[in-house]
C-alpha cells in the first residue's frame, strides 16, 4: 500500500518536482517485490530522467528495467525501445 502510494506520489511530482518525483519513483522502482510494478515506475522514471537532463543515468537504468520485461511482453519492449 505505501509504495503504490509512493509511486502515484512520485507521478503527481512529474508536473512540479522533477528532482522529488525522480526520487520517489527510485525508491518504489528499487523495493517493489511485484515487477509490474518495478516495471512501471521504472518507465516513468527514465521519462524522468530524460526531462532533467540526466540521459546517461536514464539509459543505465533503462537496461536494468529492460532486464525485468519478460520476454514475452513484446508492448513494453517496443515501448522501452521507443
């Protein structure tokens, strides 16, 4: 329950904080046990990452959310790629 609210907190900080949202979605993105849900606030962070100027750190951990998908979810894998 917390990390789900963690996660939408970090969402809604997209539009004002993009330092605090980057550090809450970190946070549900490294202590989910459901990786859906890792999956999820690993994908909005990069997108994150990316508006701060912090590509290097976003491409880093797309290959670590990349290695989460499994392999028979071709969506998520298109989308990561994108």
């Amino acid at each position: 329950m917390r990390l789900r609210t963690v996660f939408e907190l970090g969402i809604a900080e997209t539009d004002t904080d993009g330092d605090a949202a980057a550090a809450h979605l970190r946070e549900v993105f490294e202590s989910a046990s459901d990786p859906e849900v890792a999956i999820q606030a690993g994908t909005v962070l990069i997108r994150t990452l990316m508006f701060l100027g912090r590509g290097e750190e976003a491409y880093e951990l797309l290959e670590t959310v990349r290695g989460k998908v499994p392999a028979d979810a071709e969506e998520i894998l298109r989308m990561l790629d994108a």
